[in-house]
C-alpha cells in the first residue's frame, strides 16, 4: 500500500457471501488514502486490508501490541482479544479492517498510537515519570527506550498529516482548538446485540500536530441520544475541551492563525463537502463473526 493508491467505494463491499457497508451508504467515490483515513471509508479500509493479506495484517497486530499486554506499571491489566491467523478469513479480515470483530484495551490504543507519532518508536507506557521524595530525592525514575519500531518516520509523518486534516476538515471538526494544531482519529464500535444499535464512541487527539506533545483518548460507552448514537461528535468534542485547559497548562499557549503544510485542495475538498461518521449498520444484524481468542 503506498500514498499513491487509489480506492473506491460503492457504499458496500461483499465478502465471504456477506453484504459489509460503509457508514456513506451512497459511497464515497474514489479516494486516496489520505482520504480514506479522513472519512473514515470502510470498503476502502477493507480494500487496503486485502491488499496486505492475512499475514501481513495479522504481524501489524501484533507488532502495534495488540492481543498482549503493554507492560504498564498497574495490576490485572488485560491483553485484549484478537482473532487468531489460521481464523482470519476474508470475511474476519474486511471487519477486522475497520476494527470490528477484535477486542482492544484503551492502554493498547494509547500506546499504539503514541508509537505512530513517535515516529514509530513504541514505548512500554508508565503511569508516572518518577518519584520524588519531599526533599526532592528522587526514589524512582523509568527511563524508556524504544521497545520495537512499528512504522517508520515516512509513514508517520503521512498518518499525522491525513489525522491533521480529519479534525481540520474530515470526521473530528469538533476537535478544533484555536490557536494549536490538533490532529486525531474518530470511532465507532458496534456493540453486541447489534440488533440493540448499541455503541461505543470514541476519539483520539494530539497536539500539536508537528511536534506531538499530549495525546488523549475519550471513549463514550453508549450515548443515550439515539439521533447521534453511533457518531463519534461527543468525543470530539470532548477532546476540544480537554485540549483547550492542558495545553496552557503544560506552556503550550496559542498562536493565532497557523499555516501548515498539507494538501490544500484536498483541504478545500474536504471543506466543501463535510463528512460524519456514523457507522450503523456496517455489518449485517444476523452475521456470527468468529469469537476472537488470544493466540
């Protein structure tokens, strides 16, 4: 998959006999990748998938540490629950592409996604950076090295610009702060029944965008509005708010009007015709997926 690729969506995709769509049930046309991201398509999300292949999809997994814990200094952390390879069928693999059908915890997200802005570096996560005695002792510090590199520095340069333009102009509008650049990704997660139309909504943000110093993670299990139950706008809001107090806080103070390197006309594109994710009925109410196991 490279940068150049081109992907088009019908407003569905078939697989394994079963009809998975996208959450623009018209489609989205032809798009780029960078494209692909920002309006969060899920038949190009699938088209991306078959194109790596099982195996590679599968080794992406784990090298983001999905399926094993993180290391972080807490008791009874999870490892979250991915389908095993030699049951990654190509229905199992569209769904996956999306993250449906896989289980994840927060930890699991936030470290993989730190890696991406690391510039592919990922680290064990910490819940402090040391300890200090009253005297100023310090009785513990945690210097991190890289752990494993998950993608390199072009790739994560391309993800945060393609996330950069998602709050500027594609799914995170909401997650607009004045003054600061804040890039992040939506979801949306589909909750069993899902004859129920039950989901968990999420966001992930950061700032600034071209030298990434807080990252933050709002997932909102189950919003009572049925009109915006399946869209991740509360979270993107959310994450506006939070940015908004942190960043001063850490001496990160606004700039005015920020001029950043990125695709303009895509920009202007993307402006002229807005995007919201709702992923509903994305995977057909009566389809068993596999039950995932960690291998």
């Amino acid at each position: 998959v490279s940068t150049g690729d081109y992907f088009t969506c019908n407003g569905y995709t078939e697989k394994g006999g079963w009809q998975i769509g996208c959450n623009k049930k018209s489609g989205h046309g032809s798009l780029t990748l960078a494209e692909s991201l920002m309006k969060s398509c899920n038949c190009a999300l699938m088209e991306i998938a078959d194109k790596l292949g099982p195996d590679q999809f599968f080794k992406y997994q784990n090298r983001f540490g999905f399926g094993a814990r993180t290391g972080i200094d807490l008791t009874g952390e999870a490892t979250g629950i991915i389908i095993p390879r030699n049951k990654l069928n190509v229905t199992e693999l569209a769904t996956s592409s999306f993250g449906t059908t896989f289980n994840v915890t927060m930890i699991q997200i936030a470290a993989a996604y730190a890696s991406i802005l690391n510039g592919g570096e990922y680290y064990a996560p910490h819940v402090v950076k040391q300890i200090k005695t009253e005297d100023g002792v310090t009785v513990r510090r945690d210097e991190n090295a890289p752990v494993r590199e998950t993608v390199s520095q072009t790739t994560s340069d391309f993800i945060k610009d393609a996330l950069y333009m998602t709050v500027e102009a594609g799914t995170a509008t909401p997650a607009k702060v004045a003054g600061y650049l804040v890039g992040g990704k939506t979801g949306t997660a589909q909750k069993r029944p899902r004859t129920e139309k039950k989901y968990i909504v999420s966001f992930v943000g950061f700032a600034p965008v071209d030298n990434p110093q807080v990252m933050t993670y709002v997932v909102i299990d189950e919003i009572h509005d049925p009109e915006i139950a399946g869209s991740s706008s509360s979270a993107t809001r959310m994450t506006s708010e939070i940015l908004t107090e942190i960043l001063p806080y850490l001496g990160m103070y606004p700039e005015g009007d920020i001029v950043y390197n990125v695709d303009l006309d895509l920009l202007q594109e993307l402006e002229e015709n807005p995007v919201d994710e709702i992923n509903e009925d994305a995977i057909p109410e009566d389809y068993e997926d596999v039950e995932p196991v960690t291998e």
